[in-house]
C-alpha cells in the first residue's frame, strides 16, 4: 500500500497548513480542478522542488470509470472502482440542453446534475433499495466523492466554469458519513476549486434526526432533501426500518430546526409505490404534515428491479396525488425515473414536472 495521501481528500485550508507559501496551494487547486491536470510534474508554474516534494508525498486518486451507460433520456450512469476495488455508481443528468438563437450564437450553456455515491453500499436497509441489498462495505472518503465528479467533468470534458449541481443521492446515507460528507462540501465549494457553492448541493436523507441537527449546526449552506415516503409510521417502519429509531414526528421537527436559507426550501421526497401509499388519504396526511415547512415535494415513481418487492405506480394515480398537494398550497414535481433502461439503481431521478 501507498503511504501517499490522496491530495483530494483535502481543503485549501488543510494543505496550506502542510504547503507552503499558501499561495502555491490555490494553485495546486486551479491544476487540479479547473485545468484538469492530475500529474504534479506538470504544473509548469510550481518550482521543481515543491513539484518533486509533492510527488513524493502525496497522489492525485481520481475514481477509475468501469462501466459507462448511456440513456435514452441522456443521463450517464458510471461505474467507478476505487484503489480498493470497491465499486460506486454516479449519474450525470442533463438538465437543460444548449440553445442557441436562430443566428446560431450561444444563449444558454447546457447545465448538468450530478448524482455522487457517499458510501460503499448503506446501512440503512430501507426495503426497496437496491443499494441496500448489498449491505454496508465503507465510507468514502472526501477525495471519493470529490473524485466522482471530477471524473465526470473530464469524461464529458464539461468545461471548469460550466454550471453543476451536486445531489447525494447516489449510494450511501450521507449523513452517516457526515464528517467526509461535509468536508466534500467544503472542497466542492472552493472558488479556486470545482466552485460548486453549498446552495447548489443537496443532502438526500433517510432521516437521520441528529445528525440533521448537526448537519445544521454546521452552517454550510446546503439544501436538504428528507426520503419521506410515507406518511404513517406503520408503513415507513415496514419501507425504512430507520423509522424505528426517528420516527414521522422526530425528523419533522429536526427539519423544522434546519437553517435553511429564506429564498429555498426543504425538498420532501416522496416514493410512490403501487397500492401501498397512492391514495389520496395519505396526500391528505402529507399536507398536514408539511404544514408550516417551507417545502416543495417531489414524487418519485417507484423503480422496479428484479426480484423487488413492489410495483410501478400508475401514472393516473400519482398525477392525481400531485393535484392534491398543488390544489391544497403545496409545491410539487413528478420525478420520472432516469434511465429506467439502464437500470439507474442509485435511484436518481430527474425532475420533471408533468403539470407543464
Ligand atoms: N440514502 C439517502 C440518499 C440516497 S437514496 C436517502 O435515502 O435519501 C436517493 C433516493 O433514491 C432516495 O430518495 C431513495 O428513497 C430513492 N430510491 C431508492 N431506491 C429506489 C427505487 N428502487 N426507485 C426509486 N427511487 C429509489
Ligand atoms: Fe440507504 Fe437511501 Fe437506500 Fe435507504 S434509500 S438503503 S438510506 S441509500
């Protein structure tokens, strides 16, 4: 095994502590994430020395792409493997397409979501997810989760300045990882870096009531999204055993307490499963619930594997679930699955609002 360390797991302000002058460190950070360059011998503008100290202290890990498929609807499903061999899955989602006048000149840069791993697997367990079926192998570190959209930038040579969200909805519960988790925030956020600021990454959770609190705590800035699903502790239990541990009640009031900036709001997830919570009694349920928040749902169709316990909804009975919430004061989007026929298992899904 190396002893090198990885020089993505760290923030600027972790390395000026090690390199010296700082400003060589903002350098570093413009080679690595906005000229694309992962090989210290060739930052030109470093002097031999510090090049040749850096190189023997530490090594650029980008995540190594295996497997690449390709949508009809355009999203890129990628397989990485680690310097461990462990697999994790990203997704790149094209969310607006490029548009140009009828001149030809460019109005509007096409923008793009990525949909990073946090963990090898998820402990969690939640009943109809395939991550969960795997178990749990480990946490990623923050160069891992950096890395995977580093990758991707390169893949599809997004340029630097190019507009890009970040979701954690790709493997993993990332608040179970949250000190690597909030420390990708911080280097995904540097301006000499990626500079993807906290109000464009998501945080996806199944509800982890504490460390909700303490993802708070942190101030960071980013926007949370809670894996709802269901609106009774009976059937959430039976989809996320996590429930027994934070129930309905206990997440709600932890998202109450999150610091969320005014202009945004908390994003509620909520996965409609055929016969199981598609009824408008529980559309009911979720807007009292959501009373007070300021919220927009997001309604997920069910994406069925093989061997998966549950069924596809019909799309008559989620429209109806979603005039429900709009007709009674609450935002809502469909979300349709991403990639269905590439089996996006990470179970990212775009947005798509099926009122327009
Ligand atoms: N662990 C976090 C983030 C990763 S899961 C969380 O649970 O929020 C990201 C999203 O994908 C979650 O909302 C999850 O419920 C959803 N998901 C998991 N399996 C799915 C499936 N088979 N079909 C549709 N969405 C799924
Ligand atoms: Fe883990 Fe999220 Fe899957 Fe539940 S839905 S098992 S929390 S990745």
């Amino acid at each position: 095994m190396s002893l090198k360390k990885n020089i993505l797991d760290f923030t600027k302000e972790e390395l000026e502590k090690e390199i010296t002058p700082k400003f060589r460190v903002k350098q570093i950070f413009n080679w690595i994430y906005q000229k694309y360059i992962f090989d210290f011998e060739k930052m030109s503008n470093l002097p031999k020395n510090l090049r040749e100290d850096l190189k023997n202290s530490f090594s650029i890990d980008i995540p190594k792409i295996v497997n690449k498929e390709t949508s009809k609807d355009g999203s890129i499903k990628y397989l990485f493997s680690l310097k461990d061999l462990h697999t994790v899955e990203a997704v790149l989602l094209p969310m607006k397409k490029e548009e140009y006048d009828e001149n030809g000149k460019l109005l509007q840069h096409a923008r793009y979501t990525i949909c990073v791993s946090s963990q090898v697997g998820c402990k969690v367990g939640c009943s109809f997810c395939l991550t969960a079926k795997g178990g749990f192998s480990r946490d990623l570190t923050p160069g891992e989760i950096v890395g995977q959209v580093l990758a991707i930038k390169v893949d599809k040579n997004i340029e630097a300045n190019r507009r890009v969200n970040i979701v954690y909805m790709g493997m993993g519960e990332p608040l179970d990882n949250l000190d690597n988790v909030s420390k990708a925030i911080r280097i995904f956020s540097d301006e000499n870096g990626l500079s993807i600021g906290p109000r464009r990454q998501t945080i996806s959770t199944s509800g982890l009531a504490p460390k909700i609190k303490k993802l708070g705590d942190m101030n960071l800035g980013v926007l949370l999204a809670i894996s709802l699903h269901a609106v009774d502790d009976k059937l959430r239990e039976e989809l996320m055993p996590i429930n027994k541990a934070y129930n309905i009640e206990t997440v709600i009031k932890a998202v109450k307490e999150f610091p969320i900036d005014q202009r945004k709001r908390v994003m509620f997830e909520y996965l409609i499963i055929k016969d199981l919570n598609d009824d408008i009694k529980s559309a009911k349920k979720l807007v009292k619930l959501l009373n007070g928040i300021k919220s927009k749902v997001n309604l997920i169709l069910f994406n069925p594997y093989p061997g998966s316990p549950y069924k596809r909804p019909e799309i008559e009975k989620v429209k109806n679930f979603q005039k429900y919430l709009l007709d009674h004061g609450v935002l809502c989007t469909i979300r349709e699955s991403k990639g269905l026929d590439i089996s996006a298992a990470c179970g990212q899904l775009k947005e798509k609002n099926l009122q327009s």
